[in-house]
C-alpha cells in the first residue's frame, strides 16, 4: 500500500502546511506549475517525488521534469500531466492517446479548481487537486490524499489548506 499526496499549482509556493503533509505521505506526486525547484527539493530532502512541468515552469523544471509522467504504481496504471482538461473536454493533446492507451488514473493541474471524476465512458478516476500555492483565482489551497493497494484506489480526502495569502 502507498499513501500518496496529489499537489499542483505550488507556482513557486510552500510551507509548514504542505510541508505537514509531505511527511505524512509515502509518494508525492506534483501535477506541474512548480514555479521553483526550491518547491520539488523541499519536497525531494522528505518523500520521493513524482513530477510533471507546467506551462509557467522554467528551463530548469523542464530539464528536471518531463511533461507527461506515465507509470504503474501498486496494480494502477497513471498519466499525469499539467494540461488534460476533463472528462467528455480532454485536452485536443492527450485525447487520442487516452483512448487508445487508457490509464487508470489520469491526473492534471492547470485550472486551480479541485475535481474528482469518474470517466465513464474512458473508465479512469480523473483527479486535479486544485492549487497549493497563492498565485491564482483559487480562494482556498487544495491538495488530494489517497491511497493506492493492489490496484484499487481507496481512502481519497480533500485538503483544504488555509485561505490563500
């Protein structure tokens, strides 16, 4: 079994908070808009990471990071990437590849709005955790816990962290 926390969106931005959470996790995984690699080696010194970059990352996230992180991880299949859309809206992109080479679990990041979604047609969990930094819209920070065992997906909770700053 592994404890994952989902994040995205930290545009440059942690603390305590995140940090408390990072330490409770077994695998953390960043959805891309890091903003700094200061965000990714914090996160690095605690938990290992998985990561994607987001279209407001520098040459540094993109020569650390790639853009589309696939990967299996306890019997489920993952695609994570920054920009995916939603359900029956994916991104022009990813559409094609995620029907012909389906995931389990397909996470992003990008709109800073939280949403957890079942995909009916495509059967995959879509997952986008919001946003943990204070650049943004967003009025509260967000972040997803799961845990993931023997290819089922169980034990999903939102956090909400304090209003933005």
């Amino acid at each position: 079994m592994k404890k994952i926390l989902l994040l995205s969106d930290t545009h440059g931005f942690i603390d305590d908070q995140i940090v408390k959470f990072v330490k409770q996790a077994d695998e953390v995984w960043h959805a891309g808009d890091i903003g700094t690699l200061e965000v990714t080696d914090t996160i690095k010194k605690l938990k290992p990471l998985r990561a994607v970059y987001g279209n407001i990352d520098d040459k540094n996230a993109r020569a650390e990071f790639p853009l589309d992180n696939r990967f299996e991880i306890e019997g489920v299949s993952v695609w994570m990437t920054h920009i995916g859309g939603y359900p029956t809206k994916y991104n022009q992109r990813v559409r094609e590849a995620l029907q012909k080479n389906t995931p389990q679990l397909f996470i992003c990041g990008h709109s800073h709005i939280l949403k957890v979604q079942f995909d009916k047609k495509l059967n995959l969990l879509h997952l986008n955790p919001g946003a943990a930094g204070n650049h943004g819209f967003h009025k509260v920070r967000t972040m997803l816990r799961f845990e993931i065992e023997n290819g089922n997906i169980k034990n999903m909770e939102v956090i909400e962290l304090a209003h933005r700053g």
